[in-house]
C-alpha cells in the first residue's frame, strides 16, 4: 500500500503545498544534479547526455523557425509528427495507429504519463506499478488523487514475484503503470513477465499505461516488445514515448501517447488544460529523427551499451556488485560490499570522497529496505568522462 515518503529525502517543506504533494518537494535529479555542479563532480546522476543527438534534427528544428512555424500548433500535435510516430510503430513493432484519432503529442513522456493519470483516475482508485519506480509515477498518481500498489522488483535480475503481482489486484485497481525498458535498473522486461501483466489486466479489465522511452536503448541482442503488442492489449493500453531519449536531445521535451480514440481523446482533454500544446520546432525535427534509417537506432544502441560495459566494468573493479543492466542508460549496484547500507547518505557524501554524482534508488521506493543499499549510475556521457569518473571511483576503496 502506499507510503508517505518523509520529506527529508526530498528537501523543505513548503507550508503551502497540498496535502496530497507533501514528500514530493524537490527531485532527486534536481538535488543531485546541483550537489554535481557545486562540487564539479563527474554527473552520473540525473539521466542525460552529454553530447547532441544527430545534426539532422538540429537543421529540422532551426529550419521550422526560420520557415515561420513558431505560433499555437494543433492541440494534438502537428500531421507531420503523428504521422510519423504512426510509421515509427508500425516499423519498429508493428503496431498500427491511426495518426488522426489515435496519437497525442505532448510536452515530454512527463506530460503524457500525467495527463494520462490525471485523465483515467478517479480518487482513491488504484494503480499496480513497478518498484524502483521513476518519480514522476508516484507524484502523478498523487496529483489524482490516486493510491500506488508497488509490486517489488528485486535483484540481481529486477524479477518479481507473479503472486505478488496478482495479489496487488483490489476492486479499486484501475491501472497498471509499466515502464520497460526501466528506469532506474535497466531491466528489460521478458515476454513471460509481460504476458504475467497481459494476463492480468485482461483478466481484471484493467488498463496498462506503459512508458517505453527508452525502447531503442536496448542491448545485447535483446528485444524491446511493446505491451501493446500482446494478445487482448491493443486496445487496452495506453502507450507513452518520447523524443528525449531516442534522440539525445532530452531538453526538447516532445512526447507522444498512442492508444485507442477513446484513451486518446480522455488523454487529450486533460492535456490541453497543462500545456494546451507543444513547441511546433520541436514536432518538426522529431518528426524527422522517427523517420531516420534503422541504422542510426542500432547505432545509438551500440555506442550505449559499449559505454554501459566501460562504467560497469569500473565499478566492479571499484568494490560494488554490479547488476546487469539490458537497456537505458542506468546501471545499478549494491553499495554493501565496501562496507555502506545507506545510498541517500552515501550518494551525498560521494562527491566529497571522489568527485562523483549518482542516484541513491531508495526513494523511488515504498518498501525503503528493499532499496536502502542500492545506487544507480548514469553511463550515457562521453568515455572520456566515463574513464574519468571510474579512475575516481577506484579511490574509494584506498
Ligand atoms: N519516463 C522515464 C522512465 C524517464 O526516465 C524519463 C526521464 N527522461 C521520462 C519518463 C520523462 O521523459 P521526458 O523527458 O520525455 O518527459
Ligand atoms: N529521467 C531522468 C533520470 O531518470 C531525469 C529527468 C528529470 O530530471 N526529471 O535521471
């Protein structure tokens, strides 16, 4: 059942703040990203890249300001990107949705998982999520009035218990919010668990809600599989991605929701009320970076995953037991075997002893034991910096 989180995990208080928002006061990434920049400290913490996406997109966005596209675009987004978030499914996943009633643009993945949380959630009903979970799930369900049901997700590999998924199950249960592949663990869900999930939400006319931003971050010769895909799902799900991710460019903030018409006009009632609509340069150069050849993606998953084995191998030799990672930019470990339990007090105290920024994966869980002695590190920098930031972490253990 859900908890409230103590605040001191996430800043001060405001005396103002709603009830329902108390424990969300400042974010993690936010917090740690200031630690990193006050103390110049390698930033492996808040999850973005330090290099730009491809320069196609860069001359598509430029090109649509000097062409004048700078006013109101549609509510639901601009033909050109709609279109090509339709073509962008059906090639990856064959998924077909029709660009006119079946696709949201929206301001990020964050829009659309709120928006979509706020359109679908009546107060007091439940959502059955995923623990670690990424923030913006929680304080979503929060803002509608929502109640969370974590079902734990342990390592080494991040499974879970099918009962335990089962047992989340109450006559409140409204939804199922996925995110594979995951944040922070980078676990990629296998076709067994997500038929577990399928199963389930047919089973208990639930609707899935699944953010798959980082579907194109995947390695080794895995495969992402979208829940949509599964048998009885289509229809049910609500599917969520963004540009950030897949391009590189996670300040542009341009996402999209996929779903039947009926999801898709709820969604998009309570999205023109948060934004009303999303930078028109933006829709353009996304629109063209879904439509690039097959080999940029496989590239981008390449350089990803050859960047994930450099930090991973790093941290090994640093002391942590490290937990495969299969997709995202996030590795995980375990902080235990250099003599730590605490990963809030020691992702603070890590800048001072070696100059390096990581996330303590604690507060994005409800069970706070489950997730107390695990740490998670961002590999989508620079190897130089990467190489950098292993050389720091190899001190700790002196
Ligand atoms: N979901 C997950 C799992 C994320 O890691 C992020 C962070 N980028 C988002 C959603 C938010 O995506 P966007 O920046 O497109 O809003
Ligand atoms: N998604 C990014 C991460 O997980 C952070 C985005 C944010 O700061 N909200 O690190």
């Amino acid at each position: 059942m859900s908890s409230t989180r103590s605040d001191p995990v996430h800043g001060v208080r405001s005396p103002y703040l709603v009830e329902r928002m108390a424990g969300f006061g400042t974010t993690i990434f936010a917090e740690m990203s200031a630690l990193a920049a006050a103390t110049g400290s390698v930033n492996l913490g808040q999850g973005f890249p330090d290099s730009d996406g491809p320069p196609a997109l860069v001359e598509a966005a430029i090109a649509a300001i000097r062409a004048g596209d700078n006013q109101y675009p549609p509510g639901i987004g601009i033909a050109p990107l709609r279109e090509a978030v339709a073509e962008h499914q059906e090639r990856f996943w064959g998924l077909r949705f029709d660009p006119d009633t079946e696709v949201l643009v929206t301001a990020g993945a964050t829009e659309a998982i709120a928006a979509t949380l706020l359109a679908l959630l009546e107060v007091d009903d439940e959502v059955i999520t995923f623990e670690p979970y990424y923030d913006s799930y929680a304080a979503g369900i929060a803002l509608a009035g929502g109640q969370r049901r974590c079902v734990t997700l342990r390592p080494p590999d991040y499974s879970f218990s099918f009962d335990a998924l089962r047992a989340a199950v109450t006559p409140r249960t409204k939804l199922v919010l996925l995110n594979s592949p995951h944040n922070p663990t980078g676990k990629v869900f296998t076709r067994e668990e997500l038929e577990a999930i399928a199963t389930l939400c047919v089973e208990h006319d639930l609707i899935a809600v699944t953010d798959e931003v980082y579907e194109h971050l995947v390695y080794d010769g895995r495969v992402h599989i979208p829940l949509a895909t599964l048998p009885g799902m289509r229809d049910r799900t609500v599917t969520i991605s963004s540009a950030g991710k897949s391009f590189s460019m996670t300040g542009w903030k341009t996402g999209w929701v996929c779903a039947r018409p009926e999801l898709v006009a709820a969604v998009r009632t309570v999205k023109q009320f948060l934004t009303y609509v999303h930078g028109a340069p933006f829709q353009h150069a996304a629109a063209a970076g879904l439509r690039l050849p097959d080999d940029y993606f496989e590239g981008l998953a390449l350089d990803m995953a050859a960047k994930r084995d450099l930090l991973a191998g790093g941290l090994a030799d640093a002391g942590f037991t490290v937990f495969p990672s299969a997709g995202t930019y996030f590795v995980t470990v375990d902080i235990r075997p250099l003599g730590e339990t605490d990963g809030l007090a020691f992702c603070r105290s890590l800048p001072a002893r070696c100059g390096v920024v990581a996330v303590p994966t604690v507060v994005f869980y409800d069970d706070v034991d489950a997730g107390a002695p695990l740490v998670r590190f961002m590999f989508g920098k620079r190897r130089e910096v990467l190489e950098e930031a292993v050389v720091r972490l190899k001190g700790l253990a002196s």
